[in-house]
C-alpha cells in the first residue's frame, strides 16, 4: 500500500516540481529538463550499483563478523533445497478465486496508469487550449 501511495505522490511532486518551477518559473527548456532527469537517473544507477551488491561479502564496508553473521540469519530462513517455480506450476497451485483476484489486481494496475496518463497529458492540454493556462500556472491546478 505504502508503495502505490509514494508513487504517486512522487508522480505529484514531480509534476509540481518540474511542470511549475523548472519549466514554469525558471523558464529552463523542456530538453533540458530531460537531460536534467537523466542525468540523475544515470548518477542514481551508479551509486546503486557502488553501494549495493547481492552479497554482503561482496561489499567492502562489511567485515567478517558482519558477514557470517547475516549468512547464518539468512541461512535459517530459506532452504537451499527449494527450485524455482515456473509461471505454469504456479498458476496449477493457484486456487480459481487466487487467479481471479491477479486479473483484477493487473486489471485495477492498467486503468490507474491510463487515468495517470489521463491526469498527466490530456488535462494540462485541455488547461492550455481550452483555458489558456501556461506551464507555471496549471502546475498548481
């Protein structure tokens, strides 16, 4: 639940942030504001791929004593001996209810991306064209 709500709260944000200060106010072109953002996005992968790894012995800020003890805790919760699960043999241990209730679950996830994209492009466009509305104004509608 938690993650749906920052999401779109960042969705919100951005907008404001983007749509109102940067293109608005600070009047900053539209490609540079692109390259702005992917310019973060690409320093973000970096210092995730610096700072994160798939195991603890693999990252250098982890001593020894750190390390087997988060393998002995990881080791008591998961068995080595379980195999993957494929799509097929999960559906066939899916009760009916459980693969109705995904469909409605992917059903709900594709309508609240097109009523975000409804409430992304088609509005600020009906604000400028309709309402003569600019960039710094209708952030804040």
């Amino acid at each position: 639940m938690a993650d749906v709500l920052f999401g779109r709260l960042g969705g919100l944000t951005a907008y404001l942030v983007i749509g109102s200060l940067v293109l608005g106010e600070l009047a900053v072109p539209w490609r540079t504001a692109v390259w702005w953002l992917a310019g973060t996005g690409v320093a973000f992968g970096f210092l995730f791929a610096v700072l994160f790894r798939n195991s603890p012995r693999q990252h250098s800020a982890v001593n020894e004593a750190e390390c087997r003890l988060i393998e002995a805790e990881e080791g008591s919760e998961r068995s080595e001996t379980r195999s993957r699960l494929s799509f097929r043999d999960m559906f066939r241990r899916m009760s009916p209810r459980s693969i109705q209730n995904l469909g409605c679950l992917n059903l709900q996830t594709i309508l609240s991306a097109l009523a975000d994209n409804i409430y992304s492009a088609w509005i600020p466009l009906f604000l400028f064209e309709v309402h003569g509305l600019e960039f710094r104004q209708m952030g804040f509608y």
